[in-house]
C-alpha cells in the first residue's frame, strides 16, 4: 500500500485530494497545524490518520523535516510551503528518503502576461512576497530534479473555488457584494474596460491534476504544470455571464482604475489590483499532453457551483 502523506491536508484542495487517495488504496497521514477540519464532509476522512504539527515552530528548531521523514512516505505533497527556506529545510531532510515529492505552487509564478496563453515555460518575472518565494520555490525544486534526481513535480493552481468558500468574482476581489449587487440586477462597477483576466479552476481539478501526476511519475517529476480551467475571462465577460445566470442583462459601468478604487473598500482595491497586475491566462496543453488533464469544469461552471453553495447558505442576497 503506497503511504502517503500529505502536508495542510484540509485545506481547499486537500478536501477533494484525500477522498480520492483515499478510494485509490492510499495509506493516507494529514499534517495539520491544529483540529481543522475539512471544507467539505466525507467519510473517507475516517481512514485518514490525522496528526497535528506547528510547521513554523518545527521549522525553526529544525525538527519539521526530520520529522516529515520519519513518517516512511512513499509519496509527500506539500500544499502549504511559502518560502525558499521551508522548502530547502524539507528537501534537506528527504533526500533519499521519499520516492515522489509535490508541491503547490502557483500561476502568480508569472508575473505579469506577455504571450497567452501563458505556458510554463514562460520566462517569468514575479513581483510581490508571494509570486516571488513561489518561483523561488520553483527553481530549487526543479534544480533539485535535474542535478540530483530528487522526485520533484510541481503544481499551479490558478484561482481556487468549491463550495464552502467566496470565489474571486467579477471586480477582481473576494468581497461577496459584488455577486450580491448582480444577483440583485443593479449595476457593477468595473475597473478600465473590464478586459483584464482571471483564470479559476475548481479544487477538485486540482486535485484531479495532483492523481494523474502521482500516477505519471516518469512524466511528472522534475516538470511544473498549470492546473487551471480551460479558458480564462475576462472581468467584463465574467459579469455579463454572472448577471444572465442571475436573470438579468448586464448592467456595468467603466472607469479608470484609479478612480473605481476610491469608491472600493481599500483592501478590496488592493486584492483587484494585485489581480488585474497579472491577468493571468495560463496554458494546459502540457499537462493535457502528459498528464492527460481534462478539467470538469470551467471557470463559469465552478464559479456558479460554489456560488449556488453561497446563496444556499445565506451569504448572497
């Protein structure tokens, strides 16, 4: 039985991945900071050994890795690594040790869009804490493959949605007003033209991307993939489409950026303009190619799953 263990298992893509381990004979250990549960119930979680780690205390004393080792994994996948010192403490104390290694990387690799769809290889110029340690990240990862055959696969989500948690919507935040002021068929307001990107991909993508990596091991290590849906939009053709599912025609207004963020919560104008930076708009024809991805979803079909989930819930009105 292949071990495997996955590191900040009950988060959004943890919540489909361990299930699907799970029915596919997996041994499953989920590491978590604390008791946190899973986004959504399943009762595969019930054959899942859960233990419960502090990584940033471990990792300054130096036992997170050995630690990680000791567990005997066949297979590590780290869904919650943020910087180049974490992941160098891990692979320090793997080596040798674990026959395939993931991580959870991210599209904001990128930077800015040059050529789209953007493919891996791209050449990439991240700006921001995040984009940058997570290309950092990258680069370790991939040397670490190519010099000394360590089992390295990474993985880029694009912007993440399920039930249970707010999508990032047509004004380029997370603030549930702007579906509510569609929903209500009022207008919504839209930085520039509205024609910078977004590019969503449902959790269960991800992890569907995350089993046909495992399960193409010569394929995947030492390679990075994009898991994102098949297209991405653009911010005006994902409110007109918003207002339509709702029952109503559009109602947008325009304006420079600049002037659409004073009327904007300023961290709801900082998360937009953090995502109209990059527009991402990635490629999979690489991960179609080796992986045989093929997303369920599209970016508008998860994005209106995880919306329904919300009005259930009485979070939009």
């Amino acid at each position: 039985m292949t071990r495997t263990v996955i590191i900040g298992a009950t988060g959004h893509v943890g919540t489909y991945m361990v299930p699907r381990l799970v029915e596919a004979g997996h041994q499953v250990v989920a590491i978590s900071r604390g008791q946190a549960k899973p986004y959504l119930p399943n009762r595969a979680w019930d054959n899942v050994e859960i233990r419960s780690m502090d990584r940033a205390a471990m990792e300054k004393d130096g036992s997170f890795g050995p630690a990680i080792r000791a567990l005997k994994a066949d297979i590590v996948i780290d869904m919650i690594c943020f910087s180049l010192d974490s992941v160098r403490h891990l692979t320090e104390a793997l080596a040798d040790h674990v026959g395939h290694f993931l991580h959870t990387g991210t599209i904001w690799t990128h930077g800015f869009s040059t050529v789209v769809p953007t493919v891996e290889e791209a050449p990439k110029r991240p700006f921001g804490d995040y984009g940058t340690q997570k290309a950092a990240i990258e680069v370790h990862l991939l040397e670490e493959a190519r010099l000394r055959s360590f089992p390295a696969t990474l993985i880029h989500p694009g912007h993440i949605v399920g039930p249970g948690w707010a999508p990032l919507n047509p004004a380029g935040h997370f603030n549930l007003v702007a579906f509510s002021t569609l929903a209500r068929g009022e207008t919504l307001a839209l930085p520039n033209f509205g024609l910078e990107t977004v590019h969503h991909v449902h959790a269960d993508d991800v992890a569907q991307m995350f089993m046909a990596a495992i399960a193409n091991w010569r394929a995947s290590t030492g390679e990075a993939f994009h898991a994102v849906s098949s297209g991405a939009l653009t911010l005006r053709g994902y409110a007109e489409a918003m207002s339509r599912w709702f029952g109503h025609e559009p109602r947008l207004e325009f304006q420079p950026y600049e002037a659409w963020a004073k009327d904007q919560k300023p961290e709801d104008a900082q998360a937009t303009w953090e995502h109209i930076a990059r527009s991402p708009n990635c490629s999979i024809a690489k991960a179609e190619r080796l992986l045989g991805y093929r997303p369920r979803y599209t970016s508008l079909e998860a994005v209106q799953e995880s919306v329904s989930w919300l009005m259930a819930n009485g979070k939009i009105g």
